[in-house]
C-alpha cells in the first residue's frame, strides 16, 4: 500500500471490474426486460441518427435523458445493431464499475486508505452488476446516485455555497438518468433536519440557498405546467402516469416493510445489523459518522418508500433493482463500525441483530418468488434454486437460519476478527453470482429463452437481407411478442409495427390494422391501405409478394411487396397465446394449391403427458397427425383450390379448460403456419 499510490489501486480496482463485468454481460444473448431495452435502445439509436428522442420513428415518452445519450455511441459506431448491442454493454460495464470511484471516496470520508479500497471493492461486487449485461438505466444511476450521496456527505460536513451547488447538479445529473432521483433532492432536504436533530445543533442558516433553489424551482416548475394546461405528471415522461394514480396508505406501508426485509437479505443482514448500532448510538459518534448515518437515512428512506410505493400500484413485486444502490451505504457502515472497535452494548446490539436475522423470513415468498425475480429481485434467484429442492414452504424456514447464523457471528467475532465480516459479505456475493448470471432461474438462462421465442440463426438475419431497405412488421398476436421485439432489437430495417390483433404489450408506438375480409387488404382504422415495400410477418398471414428470408422454425418470412399490404390468408381458432381451441380453420386467397406446414406443439401438464389427435380436412382429403405431450412437430398439408382459394380445417382432440379463472376449451399450440407455393 505504501509503495503503490492509493489512486493506483482504486485503477486497478475499476478496471478489473470492467473487465470481468464486460465477460459475463457478454454471455448474454440477448435482451429479455422488455420492452424497457428495447425503449433505451430506440432513444439510443435515434440520438445517435440526430433525430431526438424518438421510438419506432416517433416522438415518445422519455424515461431517461443521459442514459440514451451515453449508449448513442455505440450505434453511432456500429452500422451491425449485434455490435452496437456488445459495444452498449461495454460502457455498461465501465459505467456500473466507476461506482467505485464515489464508493472510495464516501469511504475516504470516515476510513483510512486500505478500508476505503474495501469500501469500493464491496461497491462492485454487488450482486446487481449483472444488469450490465441489459441495456438498463439501473447502469447510469447507480454511481450517479453514490456521487450524489458523496456531494451530500461533504455539504453537510461544511455547507458552503460551492458544496451546494456541486450537490444540486449532482442530483439534477442523476434524475437525468432516471426519474426516481427525485429521492435524492428529498433526501438533500431532509438530511440537514436529522442531522440537527441527532447530532450537535448545526444551524440551518448555510442551507437556505438550497432550500431556496430546490423550493423555487419547483414552484416555477409547477406554475409553468398550469400555464401549459398540463398536468406536473407529464415531465415523468413515460412515467407520467405514476403521478396521476392513487395509492392504499395500507399496501404502501406492506410494500415498504417487504423492501426493507429483502434489502436486509441483499447485504447479508451483517451490514444491517451494523448500521442499526451505528444509528442508535449515533449521538455518541463524531460529527463525520452522524452526517453518514443521518446522511444513509435519508437516502435509504426515500429510495424505499418511492419504490414500494411504485411497487404497490403497479409491481406487484419487490422492486430490488430500484434500491439496491443504497446496499454501499450500508456496507461502509459495517466497515466504519468494525474502524470504531466493533463495539455491541448487550441489548442493542442483541436487539440489531435479532431484527436483522428475523426480517428475510418475513418476506411472502410465495407471493413474490416468480419470474420477474430475474429482472426485479435478483437475490431472490438464488433462493429459487433452493426452493426447487426444499419447497416453497421451508424457504422462510432456510432464510431464517441464515439470517441466525449471520446474526451469531455478528454478536460473538471477537472486535480483532471483525474484519472477517465484510470478508463473509463478499463470499456471500461470490456465492450469489453464478446462479443469477448462470443458473437454471438466471439472467442468462432468461435471455436465452427469449431469444429462443424471438429469432432463429443470426440475430440479424433481416438486415442481411434486405440491405438498408425499410421493413414494417404486421404482428398478428398469433405468435410470441418477440417475435417483433426480439428481431426489431437486432435489425435497423425493422420500424413501423402494425398490429392485427391487439396491441403488443409495452404501449411502444404501433398502428392498429385490419384486414379486409373482401380483399384482404390491410387497412389502418381510418380505411388507408397500408403500404410497404418490404414486410415482416407470420406463418398465420401470408403477403402477397416475394418471399425474400425465412425464420422457418418461428414460421416468420419478409415479403417484398408492390407496395400495399395485402394478406392472402386468415386463420381462426387459435388464441393470441398460440392455443387452439377445438377447432381451427386456414383460409388463403389467390392460391394455386402447393402445401401448408403446420408447427404443432403439445402440453404435458394440462394433458396429464397424454399425446393428442389432430384431423385436418382440405380439397375433401383427410390427415391425421399425433402431437406429443413433449415435443413439437410439422403436419404438411397438401392444398386444393377452389376457385382460388385453399381451405384447411383441423380438429384437435382431447380438449381441456386450463381452470383457474380461465374459461376456454384448448386444444393444442398452433406455433406456426408456412404456405409453400407449387
């Protein structure tokens, strides 16, 4: 340490992190938190295009400023969006990793050099790096919101102007990136009042200027909206729609509780516990250690009460992801703590420890433990992989012994072993990462699969083939939604998206379209016919053009057109969820006869592992084909025309209702229609 400066090592620190946070995002295939990726992406691309913020060609809510400008130049770069994708996640990685530099300097604050360089290998081994490997604002925010936790530790050591002014910028900077800095601006103002009122009695006076600022910009803020007869809602962007919902007080308040339990189990409840002795003891502490602790307060206590409150309305889940940013402020507690001796007065530190053993047990695991874990709630993974063995039932049990243990050594390490505490913290972490990253539950086992539902062989296959042409996508809500997501990620040509059959799940910008029953012309609501050159669409809709590449497994094709769109086929009976019901009906206009395949594709759980039997009907011939519970399979069909037109009927047996509040009689999954001409 004495011979290599301590900037050297905080060098070393940030690069190693890049490096190894650059691999691991580099084992993920593909997008999978949609449509957010894709949202950040499309800003990204259209910045670097100089044409704004736009989505799908168009003007559209902004969910973060500075975040889409820091990837713009990755599409700038790369013509290849595979590229642009691997050189995002590459600034991703340098972005999450200089969360070390404002860790270390917190740390610097309260520790010498050799505990501040831990403080910051803490800040990059936090479980939540894996969003490196997603184009997420989560990579901006997070050393975004440690530098604005930095500008608030020294404003409040000695609340110059100059102090102030750095601390506004940096939370201006920070809400930038992401709408839920506002937390920061709140914890700034209420900081200075904690402060006063567990430390020595600091005037409020120095503070003014800021409160003064803060207090007319808001009011200029919402005059400005009244005088554009606009709701203060709409400068959320696309999440405007936060500030206009109402809340349950009661739901808020079980959402708070849930997020506090499970930031508990993301530190490993040691650095709870620790933090919980620094705070009830803090009137004895240095001033230095009562602005941190009053410091950490105020920003933990916003971070989670925004966040369960967002969670409550329209999560539905422990929102991690929004709050893991303050685990460093309680990491560095643990660290200051062990600096000041480790000392455990009997009841405090009995009553620290219990609380922070007991709180993951209380976390309704049933309730939460569900997909979104591997988007939202990342230490909950893990526990996926141990409730696969134990059950659900016992995870409350596991966690609760976990949390005993690690409350244990808490109480009884000896204060000259302490530094064994944060060393168990990091193994915890180390432990955690390879089922997030890599497990069955994981984020790469999670892109895989969609990438699975989106595309085949090259990722961008359209592009290949059209060139710079211009491709729009009619989506008939027959196959996977990524089957436009997916492709529209990876491919520049894809653009506007028409839609058939509802709306895809996101709200990103589309058109609702329809097909004429009389002339099979696609038609937008006002009656135009839509037009495009190239198009992208399904095996249920056939273009009539040329087909010029095929996703023959996802039953996919792009046409090239004479310009409007016009569908030459129509299927019925099969669900936007690609269950058929009992029977399901082809019908393609301007046929000369060739051959249908069909992808067909059982369900072992609603059949009991029962194979099934599907009869088609076409030209007066019949077919039978058996479809495995296990294992999807190709009918062909061989078509007649009558008059122009080829008619295919299937009938599937046995049918089921799935129960639980769903009513439909299915059959089996149609995944795919392919007309091939004679």
């Amino acid at each position: 340490m004495r011979r290599v400066p301590v900037w050297a090592w905080l060098t070393g620190i940030v690069t190693v992190s890049v490096v190894l946070q650059a691999w691991l995002a580099s084992r993920m295939p593909a997008p999978f938190i949609f449509t957010d990726e894709l949202h950040y992406q499309e800003n990204a691309r259209s910045l670097a295009a100089g044409s704004g913020f736009r989505v799908r060609e168009e003007p559209y809510g902004i969910v973060s400023v500075l975040y889409p400008l820091l990837l713009a130049p990755a599409y700038a770069l790369f013509d290849s969006l595979p590229d642009a994708y691997a050189a995002a996640r590459t600034i991703n990685a340098v972005l999450m990793s200089l969360a070390a530099v404002p860790a270390f300097l917190i740390a610097r604050r309260l520790l010498p050099p050799a505990w501040s360089l831990l403080a910051a290998v803490l800040a990059v081994a936090l479980p939540s790096l894996a969003f490196t490997g997603t184009l997420m604002s989560e990579n901006a925010f997070y050393p975004a919101f440690l530098l604005a936790a930095w500008a608030l530790l020294r404003a409040l050591d000695e609340p110059t102007l100059g102090r102030q002014a750095v601390l506004l910028a940096a939370c201006g900077a920070a809400t930038l990136v992401w709408v839920q800095g506002l937390a920061l601006v709140l914890a700034a103002l209420t900081a200075p009042l904690l402060l006063r009122l567990v430390g020595e009695r600091r005037p409020l006076r120095p503070w003014l200027p800021f409160y003064a600022v803060v207090g007319a910009g808001g009011v200029l803020v919402v005059l400005a909206q009244l005088a554009r007869g606009t709701s203060v809602a709409t400068l959320f962007g696309a999440y405007q729609v936060v500030g206009e919902e109402s809340y349950d007080l009661s739901e808020v308040l079980r959402f708070l509780f849930w997020h506090v339990a499970e930031l508990d189990l993301y530190v490993g409840v040691i650095p709870l516990a620790a933090f919980l002795l620094l705070a009830a003891r803090v009137r004895s502490l240095e001033p230095a250690v009562q602005a941190f602790v009053a410091a950490t307060v105020a920003l933990t206590a916003w971070t989670l009460l925004i966040v369960a409150t967002f969670a409550s309305r329209f999560a539905g889940a422990i929102v991690e992801r929004n709050m893991f940013m303050v685990a460093p402020l309680l990491l560095i507690g643990l660290l200051v703590w062990i600096d000041r001796g480790a000392p455990r007065p009997r009841a405090l530190a009995v009553a620290a420890a219990a609380t922070a053993a007991v709180l993951p047990a209380l976390i309704p695991y049933e309730r939460f433990l569900q997909l979104k874990v591997r988007s939202d709630t990342l230490m909950l993974v893990p526990l996926w992989n141990v409730q696969d063995h134990t059950g659900l039932d016992r995870l409350a049990e596991v966690t609760l012994v976990g949390g005993v243990v690690a409350a244990l050594l808490f109480l009884l390490v000896p204060p000259r072993y302490a530094l064994a505490l944060p060393a168990l913290v990091l193994a915890y972490f180390a432990v955690v990462v390879q089922p997030i990253h890599a497990g069955p539950h994981g984020m790469e086992q999670a892109a895989a699969g969609a990438l699975y539902e989106g595309l085949t062989g090259p990722r961008d296959w359209i592009d290949r083939a059209v060139g710079d042409e211009d491709v729009g996508v009619l989506y008939t809500g027959l196959p996977h939604r990524f089957t436009v997501l997916e492709n529209e990620f990876f491919n520049r040509s894809l653009g506007r998206v028409y839609t058939s059959g509802g709306p895809l799940e996101g709200g990103m910008p589309e058109t609702a379209v329809h097909v004429d029953e009389r002339t099979g012309e696609v038609k937008t609501t006002d009656g135009t016919v839509v037009r495009e050159r190239y198009a992208l669409t399904d095996g249920s809709v056939a273009l009539d053009g040329e087909p010029v590449a095929r996703d023959a497994r996802l039953g996919l094709t792009v046409y090239r057109t004479d310009g409007p769109l016009i569908s030459t086929t129509r299927v019925t009976g099969v669900y936007n969820d690609q269950w058929s019901g009992p029977e399901v009906d082809y019908r393609r206009l301007r046929c000369r006869g060739g051959t249908l395949r069909v992808t067909l594709e059982g369900d072992p759980g609603l059949f009991d592992e029962r194979p099934q039997t599907v009869v088609t009907t076409s030209g007066g011939r019949r077919q039978v084909a058996t479809v495995p519970p296990r294992q999807a399979i190709g009918m062909t069909v061989p078509l007649r025309s009558v008059a122009g037109v080829c008619r295919v009927h299937f009938r599937v047996s046995p049918t089921a209702q799935p129960g639980h509040g769903d009513p439909r009689e299915l059959g089996t999954h149609f995944r795919a229609f392919e007309y091939r001409a004679p």
